[in-house]
C-alpha cells in the first residue's frame, strides 16, 4: 500500500501598506513561484510503475478543501515589508 498525507495548511492574514492579503501554506511544501505571482504551496508527487508490472491503482480516499474569499500574497518583492497577524487561521 502507497499512502500521501498532507500536512496542515494554514491561512494567514498579512497587511501592507493598508491592503489585506493572505498567506497560504501547507506543512511540508514549499512556497513560491516566479517573482509576483501568487505564493501559493506546491506538491507535486511521482510513482514510476512499469506497465508490465500489473499493478492495479485504486484510490480509496480523496478530500478536498474550498478556500473563498482571499487575496494571495505574491512572490517577493523588492521594498516588501509585511506585518503578519498573530493568529493564523485554519
């Protein structure tokens, strides 16, 4: 049996220069992307099966979870400076 769990992913309010934007992350993943996009978590996973090797795939569990009303962060930019609200929200 092949198992994937995610870690916990969180949600973070941010405020610069007034505006309100939010951090996303799960635990474990890298965050990022090309400069002034949205940062947002990346998994990416691989499993090299050969075709002769019969192995049948059967998914037994998928969840998903809806995130509404948020304004990503971006990448890193240059003179960005970030006050993080104390409390993440889940």
């Amino acid at each position: 049996m092949l198992a994937f769990h995610l870690g916990n992913l969180t949600q973070t309010e941010i405020w610069n220069q007034g505006e309100r934007f939010d951090r996303i992350q799960i635990e474990g993943a890298p965050d990022g992307g090309p400069e002034g996009w949205p940062e947002l978590p990346s998994l990416v996973r691989f499993v090299l099966i050969p075709p002769q090797s019969g192995v049948e795939l059967k998914v037994t569990n998928v969840q998903s979870h809806l995130l509404t009303n948020i304004n990503p962060i971006l990448t890193s930019r240059p003179g960005w400076r970030e006050r993080q609200n104390s409390q993440p929200r889940v």
